[in-house]
C-alpha cells in the first residue's frame, strides 16, 4: 500500500484505484481482524474520494471545453 499520507494533490487517478482494487480485495477474502478492516475500510474512502475528485475534474474539463466549442461550431 502507499504512504496513507499521500494526499490527492499527489497521488494519480490510477495509483488510486489501484490501491483500492487491492483493499477491496484484502477485505472481500476475509480473515483479516475487525481493527485492520476498519483502517482498510476508512483508506478504502479515501481512495474512493481521491478517485471521484479526479473523475469530477475530467468532466468539467470536457464540459467546459464543449461549451466552449459550440459557439464555433454555430459559426461554420
């Protein structure tokens, strides 16, 4: 796993989702003690956070860019 205190300004879309392909999978296999699923649970947010906000800035990038190309297009 990578140093929990990575922030979002510092860790990728996909080193995010990376890591929580494996917390989903470290927790779907059972067998690991109710404090460590915990701490995996509440990174497993955090990852989930940092990968929302990275959607959410794709797609205000690409609407914004839309909205910025239909006025030319209108033009032609």
């Amino acid at each position: 796993m990578t140093d929990r205190a990575t922030t979002s300004e510092t860790l990728s879309y996909e080193k995010a989702r990376e890591e929580l392909i494996v917390i989903v999978q470290r927790l779907e296999s059972g067998g690991v003690p109710l404090e460590e699923s915990l701490a995996l649970w509440e990174r497993g947010e955090q990852l989930a956070a940092i990968c929302q906000a990275w959607l959410d800035g794709a797609k205000a990038k690409i609407e914004a860019a839309r909205t910025n190309e239909r006025p030319r297009a209108e033009e032609t």
